[in-house]
C-alpha cells in the first residue's frame, strides 16, 4: 500500500508544478505564438472558480486515496512482479479507461436532457487553459474517477505499480490536454500538442467532436474526430 500512496504522492507533486508551469507558459511572451485565441469569457466568479477547484481536488485526492487504502488487497495486490507487467497492464487499462471516459462523456455528460445539469460547468469556459481542468462539477469529478477505478477494477486485481503508474499517466494529461496552447518543436510538452489542440477543439469548436480525453484514438474509430 505504501508503493502506491508514495507513487500517488508523487503525481499529486507533479501535477502541481505542471499546473504552476502551464499557467505560467500560457501568460509568457516567448510562448505568445503558440497561444490558442481567446472566445468568450467564463462568467464565474473568482469565489466560485476557487469552490470548484477546491471541490475538485478535494474529492479526487479522497476518492483515490480512498479506495488506494480501502480495495488494498483486493483490487490493488503487492508482492514480487515481472518488471514489464507494471507498465503493460498499465498501457491496457488506460485503453479500456479511454474507451469508457470517451462513451460517459459522449453519451451521458453531452446528454441533451443531462447537460445542463453537470457537464455544462465545464464548458462554460470556452477557451480554457490548465487550472480550468479543476472546473468542473463535483458530480462529474466522481463519475470520471469512477470509470477510472471501473476500468482498473475490469483488468484487475492490479498490481499496485501498475495502479501508480495508471494513476501517473491519467492525472497530468487533465492538465495538459487543457493547457490552451502548443509548445515550438523540440520542448517536451510539444509531445501533446495534438491532443491540447483536439481538446480546445471540443471547448471552442464543436462540443460534439472530440470526445476522448488520452488519445484520439476512439474519435477517430468513430467519426467523431474534428
Ligand atoms: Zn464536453
């Protein structure tokens, strides 16, 4: 259980030096081309924009280390592991969960009776960057780590290595694929240039395109892809 709580801990570290990162690069001058432009602005107000964001990393880091605590043993096992089972099992999980998060966002959250009463909050910004990934409905914080621990849960029981690095892989691309920018050729993040571009897509263009939050795999199998 340590392995994971340890490996969680240091993802939540990440995140937040991601997240200093993009909003920095997002308002820097020597990125300025790279900037997607602005749509119309979110009404939220900044006490609401902080609810939310604290509401969201409230509920996530409880959920995960929650259930990191309490399927100890029986979702997530410890012991001796081949070192290429972690990372394998991992690729097939966040496959399944892509697949699972791409059906939910499609057909539940852009639902048109089912909207307006979570997902909307969301897209209220039309242009986002980094910290509006924490912008969402609490509702929709659960569902999304649920499919994530569903997906695991589907594949498992999981080593707690591959749940690590599940959980590594799953919660700075939030961040990134929001990030309202593409990095010049050769910086590291220019790596998910792609997918921040699919995404801003689905905020600004059309919220019936683009549906997937890792790849743009499941879009592109099912003609969604803009
Ligand atoms: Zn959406």
């Amino acid at each position: 259980m340590w392995i994971l709580l340890a490996m969680i801990g240091a993802t939540l570290v990440l995140d937040g030096l991601l997240l200093r990162y993009l909003t920095w690069a997002h308002a820097a001058e020597r990125y300025a081309a790279g900037r997607f432009p602005d749509a119309r602005p979110s009404r939220a107000t900044r006490g609401r924009t902080l609810r939310l964001h604290g509401a969201t990393m409230g509920l996530s880091l409880t959920l995960i280390v929650g259930a990191a605590v309490a399927l100890q043993g029986r979702l997530f096992v410890d012991g001796p592991v081949a070192w290429w089972w972690p990372p394998l099992h991992a690729l097939a999980i966040l496959a399944v969960y892509d697949l699972a998060y791409y059906a939910l966002h499609r057909f539940v959250f852009h639902h048109k009776k089912l909207m307006r009463y979570v997902h909307r909050t969301h897209h209220e910004k039309r242009s986002p960057s980094a910290p509006d990934s924490l912008f969402v409905h609490p509702v929709e914080t659960i569902l999304g780590v649920a499919t994530l621990l569903g997906a695991t849960a589907l594949l498992g029981p999981v080593h707690e290595i591959t749940f690590g690095l599940v959980f590594l892989a799953y919660s700075p691309m939030n961040l990134v694929n929001h990030m309202g920018m593409t990095f010049p050729r050769g910086h590291p993040l220019a790596l998910f240039n792609g997918l921040a571009t699919a995404h801003h897509g689905h905020h600004r263009l059309d919220v019936n395109k683009n549906f997937a939050t890792l790849t743009t795999l499941y879009d592109r199998a099912f003609g969604t892809n803009l």
